[in-house]
C-alpha cells in the first residue's frame, strides 16, 4: 500500500482530521538492525515526507518494523536504531500485545489473554492492528477493544499513555532528498 495512493491518501486523511493519532513506520518496511545509520535515515525522511506532502505535518512516534532494534536481541543493532530515530526526533513506540496478522483469529484471541492475564493489574499495553486484514478489522478489534475494557483499562492514543502532548511535528528540510514516489 502507497501513501501516494489517492484511496490511502483519503484514508489516512480522515483519521488525521479525526484527531486519530498516526505514526512512522519506516517507508519500506526493512529490518533496520541490517541497515547504515544513513539508510535508516532516508527510510525515515522518504517517509517524513511523504506525510508532509499527505498531511502538512511530520509523525513525532516511530514503531520499528516487527520491533527491531528495541528487544534487545542486537545490543549494537539496537543502540544504532535507537540513537538513530531519537536523533531524528522520534518517541520510539513497540507493542507487547499480539499484532493482528493473517494468523487465526482465535490463536490472536488467546494471546490477548495469555498477555493480559500475565501482567500486574494496571501495567501499560499497546497492541499493533494491520487494518489491511479483513479479519482484523471485523474480528480481532472488535473483541480486543471489548476484552480490554472488561478488565477495567482505557483505551488512548501512545502521546496520552505516555503523558506527552506533541503528536506531529513540523517539517524539517527535506528538499534536499529526492521526490519518493511509491515507483520501484
């Protein structure tokens, strides 16, 4: 999916001017423990401005694909991503949560549980939800939403929970890259 896509475009728009908070993700979806701080860094400014050109304004929270570069599995990997996306203005973001892929709805529904269940009362979550799955969207949401209130938390944007107000930022000079378009 394109951000330049005129139906992605309308989409992400609405969302926005809901006041739905939106994030960065990286353009290509790359694993950036196996990437240069430089490529890290265009991953993110191709993207930043493409949210310029959609939105007018820049996302101030990052999640890595797949959370790479936050476990901990690769101490230099980890400390170069991290050192990378702060410098470049980024709350980086992960989810402990199951993420809703193309797995069996149940099977996600499990997680849930077994996550939740395991955690202290009142422990911080956020779950990743890939709104391009049909089952996602009509099925695990629905009920995580639902369950997630039953055991009594409240369901906010990340800058809520983390008790910060910025959202989105400005642009920084991006004129210098060159125009992506979602050509390969």
């Amino acid at each position: 999916m394109c951000i330049y896509n005129p139906k992605v475009q309308t989409v992400l728009k609405r969302a926005f001017n809901e006041g739905h908070q939106i994030a960065s993700h990286t353009w290509s979806h790359p694993q950036l423990t196996k990437l240069t701080v430089d490529d890290i860094t265009l991953e993110m400014t191709k993207l930043e401005q493409a949210f310029q050109d959609v939105l007018g304004v820049v996302p101030c929270y990052m999640r890595p694909p797949e959370g790479d570069g936050t476990f901990g599995h690769d101490l230099v990997g980890d400390q170069k991503v991290q050192g990378t996306l702060k410098s470049l203005g980024y709350v980086i973001t992960t989810g402990k949560l199951p993420r809703s892929t193309r797995t069996r709805v149940e099977a996600q529904k499990a997680e849930y549980t077994r996550v939740m269940d395991a955690a202290p009362k009142g422990a911080t979550h956020m779950a990743l939800h890939h709104d391009t799955y049909e089952s996602t969207v009509k099925e695990v949401a629905p009920w995580a939403i639902r369950h997630i209130k039953s055991l009594g938390y409240k369901i906010m944007p990340v800058a809520e929970c983390l008790v910060m107000q910025i959202r989105v930022r400005g642009p920084r000079r991006l004129d210098q890259l060159p125009h992506s378009t979602c050509q390969p």
